[in-house]
C-alpha cells in the first residue's frame, strides 16, 4: 500500500519536521525500496505483486505502477487505514488469492527474507503480523478477509498493535509473528538511516 509521494500529500507527520519536499522525496524512494524488494521476490514465490495506490487517478497509477515494477494496481479508495486496507483483502479473496500480504512503504530495513517469512507463516497460521517499534505494524498477512481486524483501531497511535492482538485472540486467531521493524513516520525516526 502506498501513497503517491506528491509534496504536502504524504508524509505528513515526517514533513512537519523537514518540510514537504523532503518528506515527498522520502517517500518515494522507500516506495522504490519496498517495490523492488517485494519484486525480487514474487517470481522466486509465485506472487503477484499489486501496488495498492492512494492520491492518483486510475491512469496514472496505471503507469507508475508499471514503472514499479508491479504486476497491477488498484486504488485504495475512500475511507480511514483500516477500510482501505481491508478493501485490500476482499478484492484479493474475490479474486482467489488463498494468502494475502499489505505492507507499507515506509519500511527501509525491509528485506526479501521478511516477506517470505512472512509467506511462510501463512502456511502454518491464520495471520501474520510484523511489529513496529512504534506500536503499530508493518505487514498484516491473512487467508481470508475479517472486517473485525480493521474497524475501530486507533490508526497511528502506539496502541495499534496491542488493539489487533486482542481482537485476534476474541476471534480465535493465533497469529505468527515476524521480527520488529521500524518505520519511518516521524523526523526523529530517520536517526538510524542518516
């Protein structure tokens, strides 16, 4: 999932601290990172890749999903994080996908070995999460689409991680979980990547 890196439009939080230009500028080459990294792996895996695009219209997310690399788009649409995101799932169920990953694109420690890991949790648990540092998380893996998930989490607030653990468990849902990353939403979490 990704935000087109359009000055003032993305990054919000990390260009209050450098400005918008900057910030935009981060946020498209991490985009590029996690694009290339998820790239080298989707034939290796038999994946496909979809970029799923917030800020463009359907033609220009056409072709810069293409410049990508990725093997489709779809737009995010309407709505807070957890709508989009579980829009995300129900077009992959509806297309038959049997596992399902979102990622971000403000992750630049992302690496292959984390996106198969996180396929090959899949294999043996329902839901795969990648903690942030920050309370959130990076990646949420799933076989089927659960609205319950995404509805009412406190989206960028450090309890968000916490909200989807208790959910899972009401649920039954014992999820795998991949190594803490973390990512980049604020200026004083570049600290690590100068």
């Amino acid at each position: 999932m990704a935000r087109w890196p359009a000055p003032g439009r993305c990054k919000r939080r990390l260009a209050s601290s450098m400005g918008a230009v900057a910030a935009a500028r981060i946020q498209a080459r991490l985009t590029r990172h996690t694009l290339a990294v998820a790239r080298s792996l989707a034939s290796q895996l038999d994946l496909e890749l979809v970029l799923a695009v917030d800020g463009l219209g359907p033609r220009a997310a056409c072709r810069w999903a293409a410049e990508l690399g990725a093997d489709r788009f779809r737009l995010q649409g309407r709505g807070g994080l957890g709508l989009r995101m579980h829009r995300q799932f129900l077009r992959a169920a509806a297309e038959g996908a049997g596992r399902v990953v979102l990622i971000g694109s403000d992750l630049p420690r992302l690496e292959g070995s984390d996106l198969a890991a996180a396929f090959e949790a899949l294999n043996r648990r329902p839901a795969v999460l990648g903690p942030a540092d920050d309370g959130g998380y990076w990646l949420l893996g799933l076989h089927r689409p659960d609205p319950a998930l995404l509805a009412g989490m406190a989206w960028g607030s450090a309890q968000v991680l916490e909200q989807t653990l208790a959910v899972m468990a009401q649920r039954g849902l014992e999820p795998a979980l991949l190594p803490c990353r973390g990512d980049l939403d604020r200026g004083e979490d570049l600290g690590p990547w100068r």
